[in-house]
C-alpha cells in the first residue's frame, strides 16, 4: 500500500464573463493541478491560454461523469491534485460536478473550495431585491405546461425567486410569468460582467414588451429574479373587513376567480383559499 498522501479535488469558480475576475488563488490552483476535469475542455482552454498554461485537461460533464468517477479518484489516491472547473462560474451550481463531488467525499477524499465568480450571486448583489432569503431553482423546465406547474407550485413562496434562462426561452418564460404571478416584480440580469451587461426591472409583462420593441434585449444569458410573495397571513374568513371585500367585489361583479386574486394580493394568503370563500359566498353558504 502506498504512503503517498492522497490528493485533492479543487473545486474552482472561474468568470463569468470578465476574465479579470479570476482570483489569484484560482489560478495558482490551476497551475498547480496534475490535471484539469472541465465541463467543455475547448471552453476552458481559452481560459488557460489566457493564464499562459497547459495544464492536461479532460472533460466532464453530464453524459460522461459517473463514469468518470473511478479514474479521477484512483489519480487522487496515487497523489495527484484534481482541478474541477465549469464553463463558467462555480461548478455544480446548475452545472456538473455533483455526481463526482458526492462520491469522492463518500470515499473520503479531501474537496477543497476555491471561491469565486458566481452568477446567480451577482445578480442577486445588484438587482434590488431581498436577499435575505431567496430560493434558487436552476432553469425552469423547457416545455410551457411543465414549466407554468412549476412557477404555480411556487406561487406562494414569500422569498425572492431566482432562475437561470437560455435566451431562446426568454420570452416565453416571462409570458409564463405574466400569466402566473401577474404583477409581481421581475429583475433580468443578462450578460453579466460581459460588455453588454444589463439590468432590466419591471413587471414580466413590461419586460416582454420591451423586449418585442429592442429584440437585443433578448440576447445572451440570464438571470432571472422574482420578488417574493406578499408575507402571508392566515386569512380570517369571518373578519367584517374580509366579508366586506369579497361581498364587494362579488357585488361589483367581479368574477371568483379574478376577486380571489385581488383579495390574496391585498389581505395576503393563498387563492385557492380565497377562492372557496368567494365561492361559498356566491352561493350563499
């Protein structure tokens, strides 16, 4: 048995767009690594051009890393340090590296973090919106049916929504959430530290439109965030003030479904809740 101490897997942020924000630490460990796992090797290149290095690289990515899993941990064990990198930012956030991280730490590797660029922080560190609690969902899923459930299961959420999106998707993502959170507000975050780096605010159906008027806007990658639900209470249905509202709105002749949202929106709670109350009332119950 061998007395060589086993290796580590570094775990590198590298930028997001903007070179410069490499850490010097980040590329020490680059240049030191016995080898570099990256999710597209040519993507990483140029990187490691950029540094004047040629560091072996191999790839890794979704289709090929559980298979990757043995090789990587038998260099680790015979003494060689492993660098893992993505296309850009911090792996396994919406990226692989999960697989590989997770069975290397069951074996009892060392994983040592080297911090850095992370888009989804970014966004969130300039956009306007709470962060004390937000709730990150990767990309939403790419049929509109799937994609609708998604964003109605996460309705009721009170923290700040953050997804990733591709700039074909875009638009049909943002009509999804027209439809489905109605007015909340919506921050798009595209192109981040890239020269065409912008911050769009307003309701989805507004950023739709502008982007029907400047088809540019529409371009590069996203981040897009949600303000978060209105903090719920749990609505007492038999206050004067609720009764008031709903008998108003009924009265007006304001249809059950659209009072039900304007009663979530101004008293807080769920609309389905809402909802059956209306409907009770409707009926006379």
């Amino acid at each position: 048995m061998s007395d060589t101490p086993a290796g580590s897997l570094y775990v590198v942020a590298t930028p997001i767009g903007n070179l410069d924000d490499l850490s010097p630490r980040a590329a020490r460990v680059l240049a030191e690594v016995a080898v570099i796992a990256a999710e597209d090797t040519r993507h990483s290149g140029r990187l490691l051009r950029h540094l004047g290095l040629s560091q072996p690289m191999l790839s890794l990515h979704e289709h090929n890393e559980a298979s990757r899993v043995d090789a990587l941990d038998a260099r680790l064990v015979a003494g060689e340090d492993i660098a893992l990198v993505s296309d850009a930012g911090t792996p396994l956030i919406s990226d692989p590296g999960f697989v590989l991280v997770r069975a290397l730490r069951d074996r009892g590797r060392r994983i040592v973090p080297v911090p850095g660029p992370c888009a989804l922080v970014a966004a969130l560190s300039a956009a306007g919106l709470p962060t004390d609690r937000f709730l990150f969902q990767g990309f939403l899923p790419a049929k509109g049916g799937s994609r609708r459930g998604r964003l109605e299961a996460l309705a009721a959420r009170e923290e700040t929504l953050v997804f990733y999106e591709s700039p074909h998707r875009i638009r049909d993502t943002l009509a999804d959430l027209a439809s489905t959170l109605e007015a909340r507000r919506v921050v798009l975050a595209r192109e981040l530290t890239k020269t065409f780096e912008t911050f769009l605010d307003g309701s989805a159906a507004e950023l739709l439109a502008r982007m029907e008027e400047d088809p540019d806007q529409a371009r590069g990658e996203f981040v897009v965030m949600v303000a978060g639900a209105a903090e719920r209470h749990d609505p007492d249905a038999s206050t004067v003030e609720a009764d008031a509202l709903l008998t108003a709105l009924l009265a007006e002749g304001v249809g059950v479904k659209q009072a039900a949202s304007v009663a979530a929106r101004l008293l807080g709670g769920a609309k389905k809740v809402w909802y059956g109350r209306l409907q009770a009332l409707k009926d006379g119950h």
